[in-house]
C-alpha cells in the first residue's frame, strides 16, 4: 500500500537559485515530499516575466519549475537578510543556490568552504556555468551558449545546415537533474557519516557529459560528425517520410532490421551482404536509406507504427506536443498533472510505496513569507519587524 508522503518527507530544502537548473532540481526534491523554500529577491525569479504566455501576470516557464515550493521575498541586498538566509541554514537540510562568488564575498565569505564549517550537515548544492576554476571559471552560463560550446549544436541538425540548437533547454535540465542526484547521494552518504558537504554541478560539465555516443567516438580515434536526424553509429535509425506521418525507425540489431524487411516485403534487403551487420549498414547507410525511403512513402505512417511494433521494431510517428499531450498513454501514466488551475508535467520517477505526488502549485512571490517564518522560529514581533523594515514581503 502506498503512503501519502513522499520518500522525502521532512527533508528541508532551502531553494535560493534562479532561472532553471536549480529550481528545477528543488522542484524534482519537492515532487518527492521534501519541503521546498524558495527564496527570492523582491523582484523575484526571472523566469516569472518569460512569456508570453502568461497566467495572471506569471509565465507558464516558471509555473513549469517552481511547484510544490513555499515562497519567501527576501531582500539579500541588507545584512538582516542574509542573517534570515543564514538563519534557515541552521536547520536546513539541503541548501541550493547559484550565486556569483563576488556576491559570497560581499557578504563576508571568501571559501565556500566556510557555508560547510558553519553548517556542517548541510547538503550545500552549487549550480553555475563553468565552475570557479580554469581557463572560464566564474563566467556566467546559459543553456544554448553551453550547447554551443561543449559542441552539442555541431553535432545537431542537418548535415547541409547550419550548427542547430536542440529545441528545449537540455542542458539546463540535464543539470537540474544531476544537481538532485548528487543531493540524493549526499544525504545518503550523510545517513553514515553524519556529515554534509558541498557538490557543485555545472552546465559545462554536464553538457560535454551528455555528448554520448560523440565523445566515446572521438577519445578512441572516431570522430563527432553531424548525421541529421540519424544515428553516428546505428542504421537504419533515422526519420523516413511515408504516404502519412514521417516515422522514425530505430532499428537496434539485426533481427530487428529483417523483421522490418519482412514487414516492407523486401526480404532481399536483409539478404544483402551490404547490410548483414550493424557495421555493414553503417558502412553503406546512403543506399540504404535511399531504398527504404522508396519502400516506406506509400505506407501509412501510422498504421505502420502498429504494425511494425507488433513485431518488436522499434519506430514512432514525429507528432506536435499537443498530440502528444492528447494521448490515452500520456493520461495512463499520469504525465500530465492538474491541481486547481495548475497544469504540468508528471513527475517521472514512480515509487511504488512512496510515490511523488504535485501538492502545492508554483507560489506567488513572498505568498508564505510569514509562514516561512515562523515555521523557522520567528516570533509574530519579529516577522513583524522584518516586515516594516522591509527585509521581507
């Protein structure tokens, strides 16, 4: 039987990063049960003016990276507000943040090192561009500039086009993920030790990370090279044009690659010694794509999809997200959530006895400013206090 809480529960995690990466890792955390703070600045997270669209005045972007969080406006910018962000440290269990080292050093920490002496079980999770060391540490980082150079884009698109970037901001989530991970190992390792400590997760890395199968191919004498919607080193994997839909075909061994034959009626494709290998198809992968091209454009993309997958060949039609979202599948596995007039995403990770759950929709800025205080010991006179100072809002 499955339990109302998250495998999280009770875990405290204060979110004080903006734009995408690290509110999408504090989101992920959130999904989970664990108790999300997200801090922000009176003008609050860029990502809210993203738009259009936008639903009563906040962008669909940042609704998209910011559920199941409370929300405390806390202005940094004063001493009393970094003593309230200091403070919830004390009994936060995971702290997430992507600010500039100069803004550590203006107020009074010149090591990182000092955030894990001071709060030594705080998992203390770093997100910046490049890292503060080397030839670009501290520069600043934003998903199609890192898809740019860690070579992503050259490896994307038409072979006869220009570098392309990948159309939705893969590195930044990629990095939001890999941040939730490397918390998720942290607090694991604390169970034993007892002991926090800093992990830092950067779009660099993690782009250049994500470059499979390009790097492999390239560090054993291969090379990156840009093969259009298909496959460096599988054929036939690639997108085909039928009488309908365009369908991609992901053939991944060789009996899938003649139980497609046999559905195209072309036997003698999978008896040719040009394609009795994997190797070999790459080797001869223009006449063979020129003869599936001629085979597959009088089908009827969808009913070939059925047919095709009945018979273990892997394949898909290119449908819009709006197709997508229509589908009886995507409402079966519940990826598409609602709660009030909320609408998002699913949440991915299904937990048999501890299942995620959307309990909160994305906050208004400073919507549970006092909440948030008072849950970290603040008395009424002093929330008050902070208030008419104008430390919070």
């Amino acid at each position: 039987m499955s339990i109302s809480r998250g495998s999280l529960a009770g875990t405290i995690v204060v979110d004080a990063s903006r734009v995408l990466a690290g509110p999408y890792a504090a989101q992920i955390l959130g999904d989970h049960g664990a108790d999300v703070v997200k801090v922000e600045s009176f003008d609050g997270d860029d990502t809210r003016g993203f738009g259009p669209p936008f639903v009563n005045g906040t962008a669909p972007y940042y609704l998209g990276l910011n559920r199941n969080k409370q929300d405390l406006a806390l202005d940094l910018s004063t001493p009393r507000g970094i003593d309230v962000l200091f403070g919830m440290l004390e009994t936060a269990d995971v702290f997430i943040e992507n600010f500039k080292m100069s803004t550590w050093r203006k107020w009074g920490i010149e090591d990182l090192d000092a955030i894990s002496r001071r709060f030594p079980r705080l998992v203390h999770c770093r997100v910046s561009g490049f890292g503060e060391d080397g030839e670009f540490g501290g520069m600043p980082g934003y998903d199609a500039a890192l898809q740019a150079m860690s070579g992503m884009m050259s490896v994307n698109g038409e072979p006869t086009a220009d570098a392309t970037r990948v159309g939705m901001p893969i590195v930044d989530t990629s990095t939001g993920m890999h941040g939730a991970m490397g918390i998720l190992l942290a607090l694991l390792e604390r169970n034993r030790s007892g002991k926090g400590q800093r992990l830092e997760v950067t779009l660099y890395d993690c782009a250049i990370s994500m470059l499979h199968p390009h790097v492999s191919n390239v560090l054993y004498g291969g090379r990156a090279v840009r093969t259009g919607n298909g496959h460096p080193n599988i054929v036939p994997y690639d997108l085909f044009a039928t009488g309908t839909v365009p369908l991609f075909v992901a053939v991944g061994n060789d009996r899938q690659f003649a139980a497609l034959c046999q559905a195209l009626d072309a036997p003698n494709l999978s008896a040719d010694p040009r394609y009795a290998s994997n190797g070999k198809r790459v080797e001869n992968r223009v006449p063979l794509r020129e003869s599936l091209i001629e085979l597959l454009a009088s089908h009827d993309g969808v009913k070939l999809f059925d047919q095709l997958m009945a018979i273990g060949v892997p394949c898909a039609p290119v449908l819009t997200v709006e197709q997508t979202l229509a589908l009886k599948h995507t409402a079966t596995r519940e990826m598409q959530v609602e709660l009030g007039d909320y609408r998002g995403a699913g949440i991915p990770a299904k937990l048999s006895r501890t299942p995620g759950t959307v309990r909160m929709p994305p906050p208004g800025l400073g919507e549970h400013s006092t909440e948030v205080l008072t849950r970290f010991g603040y008395t009424p006179a002093q929330i008050e206090a902070l208030f008419d100072a104008r430390v919070v809002k």
